[in-house]
C-alpha cells in the first residue's frame, strides 16, 4: 500500500474510482462505447497510485493534471468526477 497518501487520500481516490465506473457502465448501458473507454483510460492508472506511488514520482496532483484535466476537458459534465479530489486541495495544498 501506499504509504505516502493519507486514508483521507485514499479515500478520496477510491471515490474518483467507483464514480468512474459508474459511469462506464452508464455509457456502456446508453451504448457511448468512446466515452466508455475515455473514462477507463484515464482511470485505470488509479490503482497504481493508491498501491504504490510512494515507490515512484506519482502523486495525486500528477494523475488530475495527466488523466483526469483532458477527460473533463473532453467531455466538461464529467466535471464532478474528480470533486473529492479536488476537496482535498482545501484540506492539504
């Protein structure tokens, strides 16, 4: 496990990772293959960073800024996605 992400850390992108599935399976259920596979790209780096980013330069800042940032800039109601990553801003800078 990752020991330099706080449980509140984890928590968070725990969170980000089950709203991601969410909504694969939304856009599979509605047939938006594209999105469907936009989301998984951008999300299946996710586990890497809450098992073992404290063996690499990954960090919570890096994964919104290199997957997260385009997927919402690709499609912007996926805006949400990312809040509980974005929450942890006001508690830690």
């Amino acid at each position: 496990m990752n020991t330099s992400l706080s449980v509140a850390e984890t928590h968070a992108c725990l969170e980000v990772l089950y709203r991601g599935l969410v909504e694969i399976r939304n856009c599979a259920t509605a047939g938006d293959v594209a999105r469907a596979a936009a989301v998984a790209d951008a999300l299946h780096n996710l586990p890497h960073l809450i098992i073992r980013s404290d063996k690499s330069d990954w960090s919570i800042r890096r994964f919104r800024e290199l997957f997260l940032a385009p997927l919402i800039e690709r499609y912007p109601d996926l805006v949400g996605l990312d809040q509980p990553l974005v929450a942890l801003e006001c508690i830690d800078p």
